[in-house]
C-alpha cells in the first residue's frame, strides 16, 4: 500500500558496467529503441507490457533516461519483485551495445 513512498533501489551505468551479463537486466524502451543499440544480455520488455513481466531473481531495469525504467521499477516493486534503476539510462551508458532483436 505505501510502495509509492519507497525509495527505489537504483544503481549507475558505470556500476551497471562491472556487472552486466552476471545480471538479469530488462530494457523497457520500444522494440525500435531496442533493435537500434542495447545493452548484450538485456531481454526488451517494452514499458506497456511491464505488467505481464515476471521473475523470482533481482531485475535490473535500464531505459532511454532513466524515468520509464523507474516507472518500471515502481510497478515492479508493487508486485513485491526485487528490482534495481539503472540511472541516467543509455544516455549515460558508454559502455558496448549491440543491435538486433531481442
């Protein structure tokens, strides 16, 4: 009832760096925003169907700037998932990308 007041764990994209593709990571940007530059290992969930998205381990959540993954993560959160917003999102991310379909 009183998660909209949590603090959401959150996390830069240098420390994203050392630990990405040990990582369950989830880009909640379009399938387009995607396809054009993500991060290796990152699975798309698109913002809207965030709500169908499930998962028993901690979710890293990455987007274009930072504030559709903490919508993301504030849903999440509320279905009692354990979840951290990578901040700044790819604007910040400098390192590799690749691109492609999920």
């Amino acid at each position: 009832m009183f998660n909209i007041f949590r603090k959401i764990p959150s996390i830069s994209t240098k420390t994203l760096e050392s630990i990405v593709g040990e990582i369950q990571l989830i880009d909640v940007r379009t399938a387009n925003e995607y396809k054009n530059g993500h991060i290796l290992g990152a699975k798309n969930v698109p913002l809207h169907t965030i709500d169908k998205f499930e998962s028993n381990q901690k979710v890293y959540v990455i987007c274009q700037s930072g504030m559709r993954s903490k919508r993301a993560a504030k849903h999440l959160i509320s279905k009692d998932l354990d979840v951290v917003n990578v901040k700044g999102g790819m604007n910040a991310w400098t390192g590799k990308t690749v691109t492609g379909k999920r």
